[in-house]
C-alpha cells in the first residue's frame, strides 16, 4: 500500500503539465465567483463574478499599486 502510494506520486511528479493554447484560453474565460465581505458590516457579503483572465488582472494591478505606495510612503522622522 505504502509503495503503491509512493509510486503513485511519483508519476505524478514525473508527468509534465500538458498544458497548450486552447486550455489555457479556455482556463482565462472561466468564470470565477468570489464573495467579499462589505466594510462596517458582520455579516454582508457582496458576490462579485469575474473571468480568471480579470481577476488576475486585478491581483495584478492591486499588487501594483501596494508596492507604489510602500515605495512613495516615508517613515516618519524620531526626534
């Protein structure tokens, strides 16, 4: 049980992603559903639906602006 166990990860491990274009556009125009909570509420939650393709985008773009505020952002002078 344990070798089959074995084994079996690692074929797993051995076996390339096969991956090509038509998957990937496929995976890009999935629609992806997420529920984020409402600021100032406990329990309302707004459901906001999204192709992968936009919501990557938007991690892409958050991420983005986070690190322009972390490098525009100064640390306040002691003394």
């Amino acid at each position: 049980m344990i070798l089959s166990l074995a084994s079996a990860l690692l074929l797993m491990q051995a076996a390339p992603a096969a991956v090509d274009g038509a998957a990937a556009s496929a995976d890009a125009d999935k629609k992806i559903c997420k529920r984020e909570k409402q600021i100032g509420s406990l329990v309302r939650a707004k459901k906001i639906c999204r192709t992968k393709a936009e919501w990557d985008a938007a991690e892409a773009q958050a991420r983005q602006d986070v690190g322009e505020i972390q490098r525009t952002t100064r640390a306040p002078a002691n003394g």
